[in-house]
C-alpha cells in the first residue's frame, strides 16, 4: 500500500506528536528531517540490526519517497511478486480492493469483518501553503514513480496523466 506521500507525512508527524516523539510544528520538522537523518540511512544498511530511533521517529518525506525503495525491492524480489495499491483506492472501496489483494495471493474472494478505523489521530489539516509546497516538491518523483509502475496514482501531483499508463 503506498500512500500520498504528503499525507503520510503528516499522518506520522502527527502519530509521533501524539506520542511525545516530536516536539517542533509540521513544518520546522520537515525543514530539520535532512539533518536529523544525515548518516542514518548508510548505516542502516551497514550495520544489520542498527535500529535508527531518528529514522523512526523523523522520516516524514523520506519514508514516502517510494521510488527511492521500490527498484530495490524489485531487484531482490522482481515485480511479480508485488501488488502495489494506492491507499486512498483501498479506503475509497475496501472490499474489491481487498478481493483484488486475496486473488495476487491465490486465495478466494471473501468480505471483510470489519472496517474499524486504527490509528486515526484527529487534527488540523496541513496548512494550505504547505500542502502545495510539498505537492510541487515531490511532483517529479511522483511521476517517476508512475512511471515505474505502470499506472497513475490517485495523488494530487500525480494527476496529470503518464504516458502508457492508465489510472
């Protein structure tokens, strides 16, 4: 499931918020998540078992960067192993998204048991100039990234339409 990078951005700022992880607003977190992260992704890598309590904590933008993850994914596992969904389909009609899922496994259709809510932390929208900012920032990436896929993503900087791929 990949998200709209902006609001998962601002989903893990604000479950970090609410649990004490992050004390500066939206924005100063995003102006020092550069910093905070320096190093940590190399050693990441280097050092298995290095848990980054930064990373954790602080990688708004960078954990939604997807087209940074996936073309390593799929060189360690190749692409046919991956059902990539958008979130907001799946939360726009849950069941056939769900069934779509189930039939990639193998497994028969079915229904869901429940549509509980998990994790939803009620707040204030992201500031419009803010949201805009971080569309236009992450607009290039986004179309790579539908470019990798295949397909369009239902995000507001992905929606001019990539050249072979259908939405």
């Amino acid at each position: 499931m990949l998200r709209d990078p902006v609001e998962r951005a601002y989903s893990h700022f604000k479950e970090r918020t609410h649990h004490g992880g992050e004390t500066l607003s939206f924005e100063e977190a995003l102006d020092a998540e550069e910093s905070r992260l320096r190093g940590e992704a190399k050693r990441i890598a280097a050092e298995p078992g290095y848990l980054s309590v930064e990373h954790e904590n602080h990688s708004y933008l960078a954990q939604g960067r997807y087209l940074d993850m996936l073309p390593r994914w799929f060189g360690l596992f190749g692409r046919d192993q991956f059902h990539i969904a958008a979130s907001e389909d799946f939360y726009a009609e849950p069941e056939r998204h769900v069934n779509e899922i189930w039939r990639f496994l193998g497994l028969e259709p079915g229904k869901l048991r429940s549509r509980t809510r998990h994790n939803y932390l009620p707040a204030a929208d992201i500031r419009p100039e803010t949201r805009q900012h971080l569309q236009e920032a992450l607009a290039d990436h986004n179309r790579g990234l539908e470019k990798l896929l295949g397909r369009s993503l239902p995000w507001p900087a992905s929606r001019q339409p990539v050249q072979g791929a259908g939405r």
